[in-house]
DNA sequence: ATACATGCAAAGAATTTGCAGCTTG
DNA sequence: CAAGCTGCAAATTCTTTGCATGTAT
C-alpha cells in the first residue's frame, strides 16, 4: 500500500459523501499536490475490486464512491444530483422472487426530490 | 418527421433486440447510407424525451433504447451483455414504501446469467 | 533487487454540438 | 418561406492505458 493508495482510501472513508473521482483527485491534490489522475483512478479500481470502497453508476453523471460497503440503495436528487443513502431490507430476496430468476446482482438508483431542493421549488413556485 | 427520423422508429419498433446508438446506426445506414451518427443519436434523444421510445442506461455499456415504454425491468446477463425483459408489478410502491420517500422514478439493472451462457458454463467446466 | 505503483500524456469510448446547407410543411 | 433537420467534423466528458521512472518490501 503506497502513500497515495492510502491518501485516497482516507479521504474516502473520512467522508460523508458520494464524491466523483475528480472530486476525490482534487482533495488528494491539496494534501500530495504531484498525485495523477490516473493514479485515482486506477486505485479507485483496485480497491473496488478489492471491496474496500464501492463505486456507484449514475446514469448520465460520474461514477460516485462510497465508503461503505454494506448493502443499501442510492436515491439521487433530480435536482441537485445529490446522493442519500437508504436500506432497504430484502430487496434483493425480493426481486429473485418476482423475477423468478437467479439474480446475482443488480444497480439501482431512486429518483426523488431532497429537502433543500423541495423548500427552494416551494419558495419560487410562491414568488 | 424526416426520413431519417422515421427510420430509426421503424428499426426500433420492429427489433426485439435492445439496441445501442451504433446498432441502430448501422442498422440504419444499411437503409439510407448518408446517416449520420449524430442524427442518430439526436433523434433518440428526442423521441425518447417524446416518451415515443425508453432509454435504458448500463454501467460500464453504451445505452440501449427500447421499444417498450410500458414500466418494466431489465436482466442484463453478466457474461453476453445480452438485456431481457422482465416485469416486476408494484415496483415502485414497494420501493415507496420500504424507502418512506416520494420516488419520483428510478433505474434498476439486474445482474444474472442467461440460459445460453449458462449451458457454455457448464460444458466448459465438464471439460 | 524486483515487483508493483506512479506521473505524465496520449488514447479511447460514448455522446454532444456548431454550423452551413437542405427538407418539410 | 420559415422552422426545423441533416451531414460532417470537431469538441466534450469520463475513464483507461503505455511507458519510463520511482518506491516499497
């Protein structure tokens, strides 16, 4: 594990949220100002693979980290594009048994609108 | 409507394959070789913001389109890349419910191996 | 030492866009 | 004819990769 492996799995894991990769890159940069981008990314593969971090798709938007690698879901504001964690317990069981089939694995993103964005809506639809 | 326009309906409409922008591209061209890739790629844009046909995004894949625009799911085989349908009833006030928040819509990818690959599997592991 | 990781820069894949000219209603 | 669409090519965005050098064990 080299220094910036290291710096990368910190910055991830001491934060509350779901950052880009170039969000990532850019807090390594203030703390090793000669770290790549490459170098991000080819650790944010590794230690995905490795099940450290977990990285999660967004359709139309970059890939996001995060430091948690227990099973829960992502909604994502349509707004802000901001990104809440929630449980959902059994979902899994819960879409073998609909489907009928032998799921292995599955991506989900929610849609939904988040407080800050909701009262913002609120206040322009009043003016 | 153009020409064009009513050619990428049309190929979409008859396939039962989900096609990305290229498939279609090519499959267009063979029709009316002057297209071009962005007309393409412009006019899935709009008919899919006309609701006419669905977008589905895949991690780490180009887009497919599909002709469907009835809510349905989508099985997506982790060896082939090849995507079937799948319907789920009630998805989405079960994910309502277990999450207690307005979900305005979402994307779900399901992972699993489809018959084909699996036959291949197994013959290889025979061997 | 030696195996692996880095920084850099260039390449890649998928998609979008600016623009001049052409179609369509 | 006006509005909108096309083909072309260049531009964007996100991510990966080749390579010479550097670093950890």
């Amino acid at each position: 594990m080299t220094r910036q492996r290291k710096t990368i799995l910190e910055i991830i894991k001491t934060s509350n949220e779901h950052m880009t990769a170039e969000e990532i890159y850019l807090k390594a940069k203030k703390v090793m100002p000669s770290i790549a981008m490459g170098t991000v990314y080819r650790n944010l593969g590794l230690m995905t693979e490795a099940g450290e971090i977990r990285r999660i798709p967004i359709p139309d938007s970059p890939d996001r980290y995060d430091k948690s690698v227990k099973p829960h879901e992502h909604m994502v504001c349509q707004e802000c594009g901001e990104v809440h964690d929630v449980f959902i317990d059994g979902l899994l069981e819960y879409l073998r048994q609909s489907t009928g089939a032998e799921i292995t694995g599955y991506d989900l993103n929610l849609r939904f609108i988040c407080e800050n964005c909701r009262r913002k809506d609120t206040i322009q639809g009043h003016r």
